[in-house]
C-alpha cells in the first residue's frame, strides 16, 4: 500500500511575513490531516531556514523541501547550493528536473541525472519531473517524452536508485495554466511510468511513489488522487494559500 505524498513547490515566490504566514496556517492545517498522507514544502533556497525553524519548533510531519540543487559537492561553482548544505538545513526531499529548470536554464538529462546522483548521496529524496509539451502532446510522442526523461536517470544511475525516489509527472501544458489533466489522462501516463518501471524491476515499480502535477487545487484534487498509480501531487500556484493547500492534502486522506 503507498501512502500519499503531497508537495508544495512555491516556486520564486514569498518574502518572509508571507513565509510566516503560510507556514503558521499549514502547521494549523496538519493535525486536520491523516498521519498517513506525507506533506512536504518547498520554498526558495533563501526561506530554508526561516521554514525549517518554524517546523521544527512545531514538531509535527511535515518535510523540508528543495526546489534544485547543483550536483558538485564545493567548489568554484558561483551562485550554487550544494546537496550537503541542504542536507545539513534538514531538507529531505528535492525537486530535479522541473520544466521550468529543463526549459529556462537548459538543463540537460544528463545534468538532470547528476544531481538526481548527488542528492541521494546526501540522504534526501530525488522528486524526478518528466512530462511533455503541448505540442509533443499533439504529435502523439507523450509516451516516447516521458520514458526517454526517466530513461535518462535510469542509464546514468540504475533501477535500483528508485528505490529512494519519487517521480512527479508533470505534463507542462497543465502548468500554472488552470488546464489540468483529466484524471484518465493523468491515470494513462501513470500507468505506463509504472510498468516501464516494472519491466525493469518490480518491487521498485509497485513501492515508487509518484506524483501528478499541473494546476492541482482543491476542486480537482480528490478525483486525480482516486486514480489507480496516482500517489499524490507536486502542488504550484495552490500551495501558495495554506487553506487550500491543506484542503488539498486532505483530499489524499
Ligand atoms: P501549478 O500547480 O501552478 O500548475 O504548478 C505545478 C508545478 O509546476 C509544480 O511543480
């Protein structure tokens, strides 16, 4: 049986009295919410530490989450964060290849593969995203897109690194677009992640959580979550309203 996983990815948003706030009303939020279901936050790298504090002092489960990481461990590397650093701030689950990193910064697979690499060394949890674009969609390659994204860690790293992963579909059409996938159409490509999953290695493929993305909220949340290989979701504009989000993550109750 997998439990459900549900995480909020704030993108470039907040400033500290917003951090405050939408952490305070999800620490307010968690009790309402089954032990069972697993919530995790992501805020930028800068509001790590205010959120960490703020959770630790709560001492309820909820998880620390990044949104990136560089796979070098030190180094001449300007601008960048490593996976150590985060580890030692008590984060526990990273994002790696998010579209918005793939597209804007031209992350390749390969990079995407080496900090999948780093951040399981460092004892925190991948959140691989794979998913296509509306035109890819269109062409009918869905299939082809997202397999070739998780092909690309799988070469790199291996089967068993799943083992320690969670894979969070994101088809980038439904991306803070309000257009999300229709339950079948999220459920479709589940399903084929976990049996290609499953060719390799079946005990990954039924225990692997993954997550459905784009322009979940409250509204459509319950219906994605009733689906057969959906275990949750990697929640964007929604997460940042504490109410809704933790509406959201009672629909996975
Ligand atoms: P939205 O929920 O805003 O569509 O964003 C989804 C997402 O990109 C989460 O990583």
């Amino acid at each position: 049986m997998r439990h459900k996983l549900v995480v909020g990815n704030w993108k470039m948003h907040g400033d500290r009295d917003l951090i405050n706030r939408l952490v305070e009303g999800i620490i307010d939020g968690r009790p309402q919410i089954s032990e069972t279901v697993e919530i995790g936050i992501c805020p930028t790298y800068l509001h790590i530490e205010q959120v960490a504090k703020l959770l630790l002092a709560a001492n309820l489960k909820i998880r620390m989450g990044a949104q990136n990481v560089y796979c070098e461990e030190k180094g001449a590397y300007t601008g960048e964060v490593s996976a150590p650093m985060l580890a030692q701030l008590g984060v526990s689950l990273v994002i790696v290849g998010h579209s918005e990193r793939r597209e804007l910064f031209a992350e390749s697979d390969a990079l995407i593969a080496e900090k999948f690499k780093a951040i399981q060394a460092n004892n925190m949890t991948p959140i691989l995203c794979i998913g296509e674009s509306l035109e890819q969609r269109e062409q009918g390659i869905t299939e082809e897109i997202v397999l070739a994204q998780l092909d690309a860690v799988i070469r790199e790293a291996g089967i068993d690194v799943f083992n320690n992963a969670v894979i969070a579909y994101e088809p980038i059409w439904a991306i803070g677009t309000g257009k999300t996938a229709t339950p079948d159409q999220a459920q479709e490509v589940h399903r084929i992640i976990r049996e290609y999953l499953a060719d390799q290695d079946t005990e990954v493929a039924a225990a692997i959580k993954i997550l459905y993305g784009g322009s979940v909220k409250s509204g459509n949340a319950r219906e994605l979550f009733d689906q057969a290989d959906i275990d949750g979701s990697l929640v964007g504009g929604a997460s940042l309203e504490a109410a809704e989000f933790i509406s959201i993550c009672k629909s996975a109750d």
